[in-house]
C-alpha cells in the first residue's frame, strides 16, 4: 500500500462512502472513454456509462484499476451525496474582485466565503477540508435530501460570489492525495461532512421563474457572452439546432444539444443555469412545452456530463 499512495488515496475516500473514478495522471480530468470513444463492452455493454455513472466504492474495482497507472482520483459529488464549496485563488494578475466585492478588502475565494458567513451571521462552517493543488479551499457537505442541487460557478458575478464554486449533482471534484501540476491536495480539517447549513441550502436552491416568464433572453445573451467567445459560440451553436429543428425531432434535437453543453457544464466552463435558460429559450420558440423542456434538458445535461473524458 505504501508504494501507491494515489491508490491508498483512492481506497481512502472509498470507505468514507464516496464514489470515486479514475482522472487522467498529474491531472483534473476524467481517465475514462467519452461516448464517442465508447467500445460498447465490459461496463459498457449495454450503453455508454459515464464517469458519473461508473464511480464505485468496490475495493476490487479499485485495486485493479489503480494498479494500472497512477491515476488521480476523482469524486463524483452527487452519487457520493455531496455538495462542494470550491473556494478558489485568482488566475492571474487580471482575475481581480468585481465591483460588489471590491474595496471589502476581498482576494480570493476564502475571503469571499468569510464575508458571506458575517453578511448571514454564520459561523465559518466546522467541516471535512482539503486544500488544493492552488492553494485554495474544498469544503465537504452532506447534500440535503428534500432539494436536488446542481453545480455553480461564481465567475461574472454568479453563484455565490467571486471565486466560490459548488459542485453537487454532475460534479466532480479531485480527492486528496492527488496531485495537479505537481501540487498536491491535502486534507486540513479531517472530520466528517457537516450537513449543509440552511443558510447556503437557500442561497443554492433555484429560484423559479416569475409567472408567465420562461426566460429573460437579454440576461441569458449577456451572461453567456462574458464566458469567453469558445462557450458563446457552443451555446449559440446548439440553441440554433433546437430552433432549427422542425416538428418531429425537437425534443430529440433538444436532448442532443443539451448533452453537448453538459460536456462544458461538468467542465465548470458553463454554468448549469446558464445552459438550461438557452437551451429552454430555444425549445420553447421552436413549440415544445416548458415542462417537457425543462425534463429534456435536465435529462441530456446529465447524460454530457457524465461523458465528460478521454479515451482510456
């Protein structure tokens, strides 16, 4: 065991419970085939099976696979009934606080989430921490069982702030004991996940729209157009086929797209909400019901992202 500690890692966080997968070495992202690179056989025989999907606590199935290579290990956050808080560092010497947290004395995502807690009267959070490859902040909680939460992103002034990522049902995040860059991730606070707090719970939960409104168009556009031109245009790209796309085929087509953009949601390139709000947009112009809409896209979102990976 000693001479492998990325399996020891491994079996680890399997016997705390979490369902964990294979990342590529050294990296953050899935060691496992793609749909497109799918063989149809072993765990595939009947159907593509994501990384979501394929995540495990079976010490066999670990042992075997992590005698293969030194591979990362990844954590599926929904199967392992958790939800993240990724409190992160800037990029660069640009990646500088929006205007709400500007003069607050605001750097990084541990800042952020601080002034979150004293704006809500809440202590910081007693629970299971890690330490990142960058120097920023996971912290663990037990998902809550009446509310289905799905990942955030805080960049361009979403989520929960600047630099404060969750990741639950889709998500993933790389365990401790991993290594990126050559950075590894440590535990700092070992000590089981503490439920997550009311507070965060109701700033987390999605708000439903106003009645009579499915989507505020404007506010979509400019959101999804501050992600980078490679997002913009894969979100336009396939909003456009939805739309496109005669009687017949719609909901079929509207799956399609939306397995596409899961693919950058679990990436955290996109944000979930961003994503269903265009591709909801789009279904509904082309005379699909928003209900129906609404079940599409949550069903081939989570289909992408479990299909988030490489040949392996």
């Amino acid at each position: 065991m000693t001479g492998n500690p990325l399996l020891a890692a491994a079996l680890r966080a399997a016997g705390r419970g979490w369902r964990i997968f294979p990342l590529a070495p050294g990296s953050k992202y899935p060691a496992l085939h793609g749909e497109s690179d799918c063989p149809r056989t072993g765990p595939c025989a009947d159907g593509h099976l994501g990384w979501e999907r394929r995540a495990t606590t079976d010490p066999q199935v670990i042992h075997r696979t992590w005698s293969h290579a030194p591979y990362n290990v990844g954590l599926a956050c929904g199967p392992s009934n958790l939800v993240v808080v990724d409190l992160d560092m800037p990029k660069h010497a640009r990646d500088t606080p929006p205007q709400q947290w500007a003069g607050q004395g605001i750097t990084d995502g541990r800042d952020v989430f601080a002034a979150l807690c004293e704006q809500h009267s809440q202590p910081w959070p007693q629970t299971f921490e890690v330490r990142t490859g960058r120097g920023g902040a996971h912290l663990y909680f037990t998902a809550p069982t009446s509310t289905v939460l799905r990942n955030t992103t805080g960049e361009k002034g979403q989520g929960l702030g600047w630099k404060v990522d969750t990741r639950a049902g889709g998500g993933y995040v790389v365990a401790p004991g991993s290594t990126v860059n050559h950075h590894p991730y440590t535990v700092v606070h070992d000590t089981p996940p503490a439920p997550l707090p009311a507070w965060l719970l109701g700033l987390l939960t999605p708000r439903p729209a106003p009645a009579g409104v499915v989507v505020d168009v404007a506010a979509v556009r400019a959101r999804i157009g501050r992600l980078g031109a490679y997002v913009e245009a894969a979100v336009t790209r396939e909003a456009d086929k939805v739309r496109e796309t005669g009687e017949g085929g719609r909901n079929d087509r509207l799956f399609a797209s939306a397995a596409a953009l899961g693919r950058l949601v679990a990436t955290g390139a996109l944000p979930e909400q961003d994503a269903t709000d265009a591709l909801l947009d789009a279904g509904t112009r082309a005379g699909l019901g928003e209900a129906e809409c609404r079940r599409t896209i949550a069903n081939g979102l989570a289909r992408g992202a479990g299909g988030v990976g490489r040949a392996a």
